[in-house]
C-alpha cells in the first residue's frame, strides 16, 4: 500500500482477521503494508478489538467520505437560474450575489 491511499475493505477484512487471531498491530500493518498507526487508528474508530466489524467499519467510512464532500453546487434549480441571471446578464461577483442573498434571506 503506498502512502496516503484509503484503506479498501480488502484491507479492512485483514485488520479483521487480525484482531480475531490477537495479532499485534505491527503484524496487523505489515500485512497490508501501512503504518501501524493506521491500522491503530482504524481499530479505535471502528468499535475497539472487541467490536470492530469489516463490513461495518467500510460503511463509517464511505458515509464519512461522503459527509466530507461539498454539496453540488446549486441543486436548487430557482437558486441556480438566478446566480446564472446574475452572472451572465448583470454581470455580478459572486460576493455581489452572496450579499445579495443573505440580503435577501435575512
């Protein structure tokens, strides 16, 4: 495993079976080639030895990617059409536009 890339739920099940078998998290690491410090980590965040589930730990993860992402910009199809008006037609700033709907929205 290189630096900085996620761990995989191929990485997840070793962690798992890991922990089932008491290995220490050195062994753990060198297994899936990362730190021990991830794998430390991963355990703490995801139920501790005594509850750390594989397929569990993979949900965390993906809702915590997915909470981390920036919302779309404009889903708001009203919302969308007026910065578009202001952009293409006034010719506004995005801070015009932003003051202007906090004006509004105050």
């Amino acid at each position: 495993m290189s630096p900085y890339n996620h761990l995989t739920l191929k990485d997840r099940e070793c962690i798992l079976l890991g922990v089932t078998l008491n290995d220490t998290y050195q062994v753990i690491a060198q297994r899936i080639g990362c730190s021990k410090a991830t794998v430390s980590r991963e355990i703490k965040r995801n139920g501790g030895r005594k509850a750390y589930s594989a397929v569990k730990a993979q949900e965390n993860y993906q809702g915590r990617r997915l909470k981390s992402r920036r919302p779309r910009l404009l889903t708001d199809l009203k919302l969308r059409d007026f910065v578009l008006h202001c952009i293409v037609q006034r010719q506004w700033s995005p801070e015009q536009i932003s003051g202007r709907l906090v004006h509004e929205n105050s």
